[in-house]
C-alpha cells in the first residue's frame, strides 16, 4: 500500500516539474452597490436639465397644436390680425365651395389647406407681407404681393383660390387708385378677364353661368383695352419666388386659348395681349350667343377693329375672313367681297401662303354667288400659278376649281382639276385628304363620260355594247365611249 502512494506521489511531482498549463481562474468581481449606480443616473439627469433651455409658453404650444394653429398663434404673436381674419375666411371659403359643388366634382377629392403645409405656410407668409406693406402705405407691394399668391396657386391648379386673389388685386387698384399706376388696374383687368374665361371650362357649370363668364371676361379685357391703347406698357409681374419653369408655365396658362401662332409670342405688351384675348371671347361671342345676324356681324366687327389695331396680320386677316361670312349668311355678297379681298391683300403681304389661298377661294366663291364665274376662275388660277405645287392649298384650290366647272357642265376640266389635286396629296401623303379626293376624281370623270355613255346607250349597236363593256372593264376607259363616231353617221 505504501509503495502504491510512493509511486502517485512522485508522479504527481514528475507532472508539476515539467510545468503544464492549470486552469485560469477569474478574479473575483467587487460586490454590486445599487446606490453608487442611481447617483450617477441622477447627476446624468441634472447635467441634461441644466443643459436644456426652458420653453416658453409659445414653444410649448407649438408641441401641442396642429401647424395651422401654431401659424395662427405666430401671426397674432405678431399683430397681424387683419391677415388671421383673413386666412380664417379663405379656409372656411374652401369647404363651403366644397359643400356647394358636391361630393361627386373632382375639387372635392383635393385636401383641405389645412393639410397642404406648403402651401399654408405661403400664404400666411404672403398676407403678412402684404399687411406689414399696407402699413408702411407701400400699396405697390400689396399689390406684387396678391398677384404672387393669384399666380402661385394657379400654379397648382388651385383656380378658385387663384380667382379670389386676382379679384383681390383688382379692387385694392380701385381702392388706392391714387397712389397706383393705371398700368396696375391694365393688368388687374386682363388677368381678371382669364380667370372669367377659364371658368368657362368647368363641365359642371352650367350654360347659364358660361354665358355669363364671357361677357364677365369680355367686359374686363374691354377695360384693359381701353386703359392700355396707346400706350408702351408690360407685364409686370415677374417675382423672385418663381423660378424659371413656373415662368413659363404661366406664360402658357396665359396663352392657353390662343390660336397656335401666338402662343410663342415674346413679351407682348399689355395692349396687344388685351388684342389677342379681346377679339377671341368676341368670336365666341358672336358665334354662340348672337341673338341674329346683324347682332353677329356688329360684334365681329369690333373684333376686326381690335384685331387690327392690334398690327398682327394674321389676326386682322382671320378677322376680316370671318366678317366676311357673317355677311354672306346676311346676303350681303358686296360687302363680305370687301372683307375676302381684304383677307387675300393681307395674306399677300405677309407672304402667308396657307391664309393666301383660303382667301382666294373665299373670293372665288363669293363670285360665283353673286354670278361673276370668269372672276372667280380667274382669282383662283392666278393663285396656282402662285403657290408651288407640293403645298396642302394647291389641293384645295385645284378641287375648288373642278367644282367651278362641274356647276358649269364643264366635266373635262373638272376632271383635270381633280386629277392634279389627288396626285398632289397622294405626294405629300395628306391621308386627310386624299380618299375625298379620289372620291372627287370619280365623280369628274363619270360626269365627263356622262354624255357619251348616253349616246352608247341610246344607239344600242354591237359596237357601242362593246363600248360600253370595254369602259366598264378596263382600268384607263377614258377614251372608250368616244369611239361612236362611225356609228353615229351610219345611224
């Protein structure tokens, strides 16, 4: 037993002398103290509070209330009353215009103001301004103030609100007329004028309230008119606020309705931009509500007038052509030749092609009403020798002549006619005109053959069956039915 412990021992021993790694063993951690750890969340504490400053009673509202209100509380913070009062009546505005026109139109699917933060902050940044001008009895910046917002909502499709401003800036020009230009009242007018006639596209409006639109935008562009004639005056709203995009998207707002040539226009001046909007709403006008002819033709010829004060050729021109058949509707054929002729001397000199040969066939046309055939083909022939041959009007003038001489029971050279006006659109690829002027091709050619199927038909012989099933068949039957020369001297 001894020897067996002796033998464990210097084993053990042996193990220890060659110096093999033991077990690490952790030190031992210091006991756990819950108040050493409190005190130092509690001097974290003081140290944050003492950093914090306090709010005071307006910045705990802040936290508190919705971003109408706090707008609300920094105006009246602010003494801007008057702006509060107002701000308050355009929001209660909004769900009344709601209410008013039902939830089924597309304005009642739109938020309120009172959700579109970006736009509220405008506003009440624009009626401050304009209440700190008003004070300082700047009216000039009242008004630039109210136009922006006019503009800045228009902008964003907001017409009604857009509306309520341009009426807004229109009666603070009337208010403190004498401390504004007549240039301010112009341009109040115009963009007043535009505001009426774009209510006008409202399909939910009915026809009673169009009506009433246009004489409305009639009446202000009349003013704009007046005020503006002889005089160098332009637009003046150009704001810092906008950039350079919303520029151009108001200038085609402004132009939305015009015709297609002047939409581009650089810069007009107040007095021709009056023009081009005036003489529009008195076309539709006349052509709409006039209650008879003569109503139609003296309201046309104000809108010649304008249009012709106005010194744009094409408006003059496309002004005279309509007066002109407001008089052949009256029967009035002398007078509305004068207007056709006026519309040729026009197009003729501004080297107006298109407008040119509109004017010649007008006049052709009126000459044949009144039976003075030779002029009208003479009109019109001087015009082909005109016009090149590859351009949309040679058609038409060419298919105007064919109908000349198909009233006159001249069918072959109707048939001409017609002919060079289908292979001129069949060149220029005028798929608009072209099977109407197949169609007319046709119709020349069984009018110039007329006479000969008739006599076909009437001698009955072997060769004028023959003839006849020949010009039926083949695809160039012009000069088949012709060939009756001998069968007639038989007969």
């Amino acid at each position: 037993m001894t020897s067996l412990t002796s033998k464990q021992n210097s084993f053990i021993g042996m193990i220890k002398e060659k110096n093999l790694p033991t077990k690490w063993v952790a030190p031992k951690k210091p006991p756990f103290r819950e108040d050493i750890l409190e005190d130092k969340i509690s001097k974290e504490k003081t140290l944050n509070h003492q950093r914090q400053q306090l709010l005071d009673r307006y910045e705990k509202e802040k936290l508190k209330n919705t971003f109408k209100k706090q707008l609300c509380v920094e105006m009246l913070k602010d003494g801007f009353h008057s702006s509060f009062r107002e701000l308050d009546f355009i929001l209660k505005l909004q769900i009344e215009d709601r209410y008013r026109v039902g939830s089924e139109h597309p304005v009642w699917d739109r938020p309120l103001l009172d959700n579109e933060h970006e736009k509220l902050e405008y506003l009440c940044k624009k009626l401050t301004e304009a209440e700190s001008s008003e004070r300082a009895n700047e009216f000039k910046k009242v008004y630039v103030n109210n136009n922006d917002l006019a503009n800045y909502f228009l902008l964003r499709d907001d017409n009604w609100l857009s509306d309520y401003f341009f009426q807004k800036c229109l009666n603070i020009v009337k208010e403190k007329s004498k401390n504004l230009d007549e240039q301010f009242l112009a341009e109040a007018h115009s963009n007043l004028g535009l505001a009426f006639e774009r209510q006008t596209t409202d399909y939910t409006a009915k026809s009673e309230k169009v009506r009433e639109s246009y004489f409305k935008s009639m009446e202000h562009f009349q003013e704009c008119y007046n005020l503006s004639k002889g005089k160098d005056w332009f637009i003046l709203s150009k704001s810092k606020d906008f950039t350079k995009n919303d520029i151009e998207k108001l200038h085609q707002i402004r132009y939305q309705y015009a015709e297609e040539k002047l939409k581009h226009m650089d810069s007009p001046t107040i007095f021709v931009d009056a023009c081009i909007h005036l003489q529009r709403i008195y076309r539709i006008i006349a052509e709409r509500y006039s209650a008879n002819a003569q109503e139609k033709i003296d309201t046309l010829s104000k809108a010649y007038e304008v249009c012709k004060n106005s010194f744009i050729g094409s408006l003059e021109g496309h002004a005279s052509f309509l007066l002109g058949d407001a008089y052949t509707e009256n029967k009035d054929l002398d007078t509305a030749l004068a207007c056709y002729k006026n519309y040729f001397d026009i197009s003729k000199r501004d080297k107006d092609e298109e407008n040119f040969g509109i004017a010649s066939e007008a006049i052709a046309k009126c000459h044949e009403k009144i039976g003075q055939i030779d002029k009208s083909i003479e009109y019109l022939e001087k015009y082909l020798k005109d016009v090149k041959k590859m351009d949309r009007q040679y058609s038409r003038v060419c298919n105007c002549l064919a109908n000349i001489y198909n009233a006159m029971g001249k069918y072959e050279q109707a048939a001409i006619y017609s002919k060079k006006a289908f292979d001129n659109s069949r060149q220029l690829n005028l798929n608009d005109q072209l099977e109407n002027n197949r169609v007319l091709v046709g119709l020349a050619k069984a009018h110039a053959n007329l006479k000969y199927f008739n006599l076909n038909v009437e001698l009955a012989s072997r060769h004028a069956i023959n003839n006849i099933l020949t010009w039926k068949y083949e695809s160039e039957p012009d000069q088949v039915l012709k060939n009756i020369q001998n069968d007639q001297q038989e007969k």
